[in-house]
C-alpha cells in the first residue's frame, strides 16, 4: 500500500513538475451507463441501459499550447447504482477553435454490493478506456461528451470460477456515455 502512495505522490510531483498552469474545476451532467453480460453456454448476451447524473472535481495541467492532463474524481449515480469515476485523460486542443480531442485510461468503482447468498457476483473496480471530445466556451466554461468501454470482466472470481468448472465462460461489463457541463477555477 504504502509503495502505491509513494508512486502516486512521485506520478503527481512530475505532472506538476511539467505543467505551465494549474486549474482545479468541477464538471457535472448527465451519464448513461450499458451493462452487459453474456456466457458461451447459451451463447446469449444480455444487456440494459441506466441513466442518471454525475458530478465531480477535477485537476486541469496545462503541458503545452495544445496539451493538457486532466484526472478527474466523479461520483456518478444511474437508478439508484453508486459509482466513482477515476478517468486520467490526456487532451489535444485543436489551435484557434476551442474543440478539443481526449482519450486515457479510467477506473471506475461500484459502490454497491451486488451478491446472492453472501457470494458477490461483480467485482468493485474496472479498468476503461474513455475518449470523448469537448468544446472551450470560454476561459471557465467548458461542454464534453465521452464514452468509455470496459476493458475487464466485472464477474467475479467466485463466478468465473463457477462457470469454469462447467466448461463456461461468462463476461460482464459497464460501458458509458456522458455528457455535461464544466467550470474551472
């Protein structure tokens, strides 16, 4: 634990280290979140759609004219499911148009148990990756809209185990869209 704070304080300490500017903000709109889950014995899948709202902080460096790093921390509720949205997204801002192009890795972390029977059937964290867009309105203001795909199963061990040992595989995952309004500081 210990050396994962180290490295995250040493990963921050070089971002602002690189960074000509510094803002903090906040963002805040609406999110769409798909779950999707399938399994080779039926080889069916099945899927629905939850909507809701997200807000959140975010951290704004400044690494060029064109180049910005932008982590965030946003909690995000779609009917009545809790999630913290971690995405670390990198920026290229398009040169006198303020659109801007983002992409990078996000966590996302399920804050409700999902279990039958004391067995959990979802594991807590998922790995994304979220790419989107966004429009400068002006020094403050700020509109994006992303999408992130899940790049790991969201079954847990207990499951997969389970269906292993049938000779099964089963998937599950969240993708989501959003879309919202931002300000910073």
């Amino acid at each position: 634990m210990f050396k994962k704070l180290l490295t995250v304080v040493a990963i921050l300490t070089t971002m602002i280290s690189f960074s000509q500017e510094i803002n903090f903000g906040v963002q805040g709109g609406y999110i769409n979140i798909e779950g999707k889950s399938s399994n080779s014995l039926e080889d069916i899948s099945t899927s629905g759609n939850s909507s809701g709202f997200y807000l959140g902080a975010l951290v704004d460096f400044t690494l060029s004219d064109h180049f910005h790093l932008q982590p965030s921390v946003n909690y995000a509720n779609a009917d009545d499911v809790n999630f913290i949205i971690v995405p670390v997204l990198a920026q290229y801002y398009i040169q006198d148009s303020g659109f801007y192009l983002q992409a990078g890795p996000q966590g996302t972390f399920l804050l409700d148990n999902v279990s039958i029977g004391g067995i959990d059937l979802l594991n807590t964290f998922g790995l994304d990756l979220a790419f989107g867009a966004g429009y400068k309105i002006n020094s403050n203001f700020f509109v994006e809209a992303k999408y992130s795909f899940e790049l790991t199963n969201r079954f847990s061990k207990e499951v997969k185990d389970a269906a292993d040992s049938e000779g099964i595989d089963v998937d599950s995952e969240f993708n989501a869209f959003s879309i919202g309004l931002g300000y910073k500081f």
